[in-house]
C-alpha cells in the first residue's frame, strides 16, 4: 500500500496538481467572468421580464432559426445569455451561432471584451486543454489513481490523529511529511468526496457499455432517464409565440417558488413551437434541473420532467457536490479552502518525494533530477502562468479579434515558458525565482486593474462594488501566499538537533526497545 500510495501519487501527481488549482478557482467562475468583463454591469429584474425582453432581440434578429438558448441572469451572473441554431441545411448540421449578451431590463446588445473568463478554468480542470475525449480520459485516469492513493494512504497511516495536529517547521524531510500529512488529514472528507464525484460526473463516458446494452440511441437514454422532451419538427404553418411570463410563472408554482434558469424555445413563430423551462440549481443540492415544456403557440403545458428515481437522483446529487451550485457565499469559500488544501497535499507530496530520496554529499541519480524539475513546472510555474492569462485580460486591446485564444495562449507560453527557463538555473534558485514572479504577477494584478478600467480597488470600495473589490484583495492575498512559499524556500532547513546522552556500559546496557514509526516506513 505504501509503494501504490507513493508511486500513483507521483505518476498522476503534476496533473493533479494543475486539476485541483484550476478547479478550485472555478467555484467562483461567475465571477472570474465578470470581473474579466468590467464592461458589463449587474442589472437586477425579474425573470419574466428579462425572458421576454430577450425573446423580443431574436424575433427582431434572428426570428427564423430552428432554437433558441436564453440563460437567465441570476445573483452571480450580470446578463442575459443568448445562442441560436439555424435552421438545418441539407448539406451540414445546425449551426451554433456566437453566443449574445443582453441587458436583461431592455434586452439590448451589450458590448465587452471576448473572454473565456472563469470558463476556461473550468474546462481545463477535466480537459486538460485536449481534443475530446482524450483530455477527460486523461483526467479520469489521474482521478482513479487519486482515489486509491487516498485509500492507501489512509491504510498506511497509523497516526492519522495526531498527524492532525502536528507540523515542525524548519526540520527538512520531516517538516515536509508534517505538511503533507496535515493538509491530507485536514480535509480528508472533502479530498475523498470530490475525487470521487468526480469520477461519477463522467461514469457515463468512463463505463458506456450499460447504456449501449439497453438503448440504441444516446438520446433514448437521455429521454428515459430525465425525460427530455421529444424535438417535434416544424409544420411551416406560422403561429405567434405567446408570452413566456405566464408559463413562468406556472412553473414557479410547480418548483415551489424557484425561477428557472434556461429557457429553450424550439421552432418559434411555428404553430410546433415548444418553450422548455429548467429549473435553477442555486440552493438545491440536486444539480440536475427539472423542466417543463408548453406549447409556444397554446400556453399549453405538454409534459415535465419525472421524478427522478434512486439512481439519477443519486448522480444529480453528485454532481451538486461536486460543482458546489447549491453553496452560499460563505459555503463556497469553504470550498475554495478546501480545494487549496488539496493542491498543497498533492504539491507536499511531490516534494516530499524527491526530499525523501535525495541522499547527503551524493550526486542525485536521474530520475530524482527529473522528478523535481517536473514539481518546479508544475507547482511554482503554474500560478504564473494563471496571473498571466488575468493580466492578459487587461492588457490585451479590448476591441482585438481572437483576444479570448490568446489571452489562453498568455497563460501556456508564461507557464511552459518559465518552466524551460528554470532548467537553466540550479534547483533552490528556480523554486525561489519561479515563486517570486508569481507573487508579483499576482500583486500586480490589482494595479493594471485599477490602470486600465475605473473598477480599481479604492473606486470599487468607495462605491460599494464588492465583487472587484473582493477579487483585487484575494489577489492580493495570493500573492503573499506565493510570497511565503518563495521566503520559505530561500532560507535553508536547519539540520535536526541532537542531543548528546551518558552512555551506560555496554554490560548494562538496557535491550533495546522496538523502533517506532520512521518517516523510511510510510
């Protein structure tokens, strides 16, 4: 158990690494985009009138499209969200248009930077940034060897307890241990809970063959299993669209007083029209919504979704833990912690390894070698390359085309760039050096805010603007963080103490007692 726990965690380990950092900072991807759009403000209406108004912008845009896709603002979210497919085209499939944002009072077209904002975070956390599936194939595996080496680890753990309350700073190899053990048993329950959500949020993918074995199409499946509508197709007899504020308000009392989130309406101004409602997922700790269609030309209500049964009550409820919708402000801070504690047990936890093997007055082998430049790319480039991509976000023209793939492209070259600049330098230099521009990245951040937008620091706490005045001051408490670790790492361990004892002879000298636990034995 010892040999799985130490050599799943170190193969998966740089992976997991970048999957833990970028998925903690996605419980607050509403509001990275935001903060990342400072051309847009927060606007607050009701849900009927902020669906009509963005019904009214398509039929007077787009009235002919095949559906339409209106996300609704909500207490995290400043706009109104659009997209469209066109009518099929006998030569190739529906397609998408650019996705629209709209004032959710007037339903006008609202201008603002191109950004993947806290999206891009997100995807990468179970993407990887590859082609799909191979990048949630990828993630998946590094999930299962994170699962079993948390299993392990608990089973070789005999001091789990007390390891909870133990870190000796400034004693090398075990300070090292103490760290790993501490932020590992700290959050126990949610390192296991979220690895494992994880894995089921894409059981489907991972383990297809029960659905392939019952149903001869995906979207049978999908219709079975939450009981989607069926898609009617269009009768060419025009028929207006009926307001949406009374089917709204219908399903308001359907969902004991919840809004919903989305609002699909396929086939408008047909007499086939269909509007779908579903359900929002904030404060509900199920995260598959449920839904409602009406006929778009009657009012009619045509079916809802069922009661889900054990089993996808059971994966909605997974992945409402994993995503963390349902949390309040101060819940998803605890989260965010939590989520940090996890990228230390993973990072202490690749130092430790290469800490653990490195003998004294011994030139290291080159695996060794490999394994801790691997962990400076990882752990101390990484956070670089994530300021990079902010700061990319204001410094970028606004009004540049592509400006959303390379302010993506920020963060790659900075994170790649650094981690084969620090091969140039030795070891202790390049943790302290890498550390230390990611500290100033970070602190910078608040500054090129407050120079290139009025949404500064001071603006925004005199003018009671919470959300960027909350993000400048968590940069800026990342960046001593970051601060931290480059401190720690420029001073030198002190060696350990030992304390000079009166031998007895060596004929009454007691037997010696068994030896206790030893940092060799984990």
């Amino acid at each position: 158990m010892a040999w799985i726990h130490a050599w799943l965690g170190l193969l998966a380990g740089w992976i997991l690494f970048a999957m833990f950092l970028t998925g903690t900072a996605s419980y607050f991807r509403p509001e990275i985009t935001q903060w990342m759009q400072p051309e847009l403000r927060s606007t607050s209406v009701p849900a009927e009138q902020a669906a009509q108004a963005a019904i009214a912008h398509m039929q007077a845009t787009t009235p002919n499209d095949q559906q339409w896709f209106i996300y609704l603002p909500d207490d995290r979210t400043a706009v109104t969200r659009v997209f469209a497919r066109a009518k099929p085209n006998p030569e190739k499939p529906p397609a998408r248009r650019p996705e629209l944002k709209l004032d959710p009072a007037t339903g006008q077209s609202l201008e603002a930077r191109d950004t993947r904002g806290g999206e891009h975070f997100y995807r990468f956390h179970f993407q990887l940034q590859l082609p799909h599936p191979w990048g949630r194939w990828l993630a998946g595996v590094c999930a299962m060897f994170m699962l079993a080496a948390i299993i392990s680890g608990v089973i070789t753990h005999k001091r789990i307890f007390v390891d909870f309350f133990t870190l000796r700073w400034r004693k090398g190899q075990r300070s090292w241990l103490d760290a790993h053990n501490a932020s590992a048993v700290l959050a126990l329950p949610f390192h296991a809970m979220i690895t494992y959500t994880g894995l089921i949020t894409l059981v489907a993918m991972y383990m297809p063959w029960p659905v392939k074995a019952n149903f001869d199409k995906p979207d049978a499946f999908t219709a079975a299993a939450y009981g989607a509508p069926a898609e009617a197709k269009a009768t060419g007899t025009p028929a207006p669209l009926l307001p949406v504020g009374p089917m709204i308000q219908a399903a308001g009392r359907a969902w004991s007083g919840d809004a919903p989130r989305t609002v699909v309406i396929r086939n408008p101004g047909d007499t086939a029209s269909t509007v779908t409602l579903l359900r929002a997922t904030g404060g509900r700790l199920n995260a598959r919504p449920d839904s409602i269609t009406f006929s778009g030309a009657t009012g009619q209500e045509l079916s809802r979704s069922p009661s889900p049964g054990p089993a996808i009550a059971t994966a909605g409820v997974m992945l409402g833990l994993h995503l963390g919708h349902f949390a309040s402000p101060a819940l998803r801070w605890v989260y965010f912690l939590l989520g940090l504690t996890g990228a230390a047990m993973v990072g202490t936890g690749l130092v430790l390894w290469v800490v653990k093997r490195r003998k004294p007055n011994a030139a290291p082998f080159f695996g060794l070698k490999l394994v801790e430049r691997l962990n400076i790319g990882a752990i101390a480039c990484l956070p670089s390359g994530m300021a990079a991509y902010l700061l990319a976000n204001r410094l970028i023209p606004a009004d540049l085309p592509g400006r959303a793939e390379l302010e993506v492209k920020a963060m790659f070259w900075t994170w790649f760039g650094l981690a084969v600049v620090s091969l140039q330098r030795p070891a202790r230099r390049a943790w302290i050096e890498t550390l230390g521009l990611a500290t100033l990245a970070f602190a910078a951040l608040p500054v090129v805010n407050a120079a290139t937008t009025d949404r500064g620091l001071v603006a925004s706490l005199r003018t009671g603007d919470w959300l960027f005045a909350g993000f400048d001051l968590a940069m800026l408490a990342i960046a001593a963080l970051c601060g931290l670790a480059a401190f720690k790492a420029s001073r030198k361990p002190q060696p350990p103490s030992q304390k000079t004892s009166v031998r007895a002879p060596a004929a009454a000298s007691p037997k010696p007692a068994p030896a206790k636990e030893s940092v060799d034995a984990l």
